[in-house]
C-alpha cells in the first residue's frame, strides 16, 4: 500500500510539473536580461542600431514563439543561449514582450 501510494504522489507531481513550466514570470526575465543581454540591448532595451537591434517593441516584430527561438538559437551577431532552461527562455520572452 505504502509503495502505491508513493508511486501516486510521484506520478501526481510529474503531471503538475509541465503547469510550472508555462508559468511565466516577467520580474525573473527582468533580472536575466540585466545578466544576459544589457551588455548589447542595453538597460533600457534601446540596442544600438542596426549592429544590435532594440527590444522595445520586439513583440510587434517577432511572436512569442519566434523570440523563444530567438533567444534559444541566437542569430546574426547574438549567440544562442540553449543553457537557459525552458522557464528561463519563458520569463525572458515574457519580460521582452512586455
């Protein structure tokens, strides 16, 4: 019974466990962005045209799922950042976006 029930509760958290993943948190993006991407968009998202483009108004150029692949994949003179995790990718998406 004991092993059952523990077999449920673990099968129970990985269920839960993609709902995490979906959750995203601007306030997280804002403090990866100041990591990963002021050095060239700079802190106010302004980039210096056209070496690096601004991210102000990235949402009207790009959907969510395009500036995901974006900062996954990298692209012209941005390298890619494939060791953010999903959630990382997501917050910072969901900052940009904002």
């Amino acid at each position: 019974m004991k092993v059952i029930l523990m077999s449920a509760v673990a099968l129970c958290g990985s269920m839960l466990a993609p709902a995490a993943w979906s959750k995203e948190d601007p306030a997280a993006g804002e403090k990866l962005y100041s990591v990963h991407c002021v050095a060239c968009h700079g802190a106010s998202r302004a980039g210096v045209p056209p070496t690096f483009p601004a991210l102000t108004d990235v949402s009207k150029r790009l959907d969510a799922a395009q500036i995901k692949e974006k900062i996954r994949k990298g692209g012209g003179l941005m390298p890619p950042f494939a060791q953010l995790s999903p959630q990382e990718i997501d917050d910072l998406a969901a900052y940009l976006a904002k």
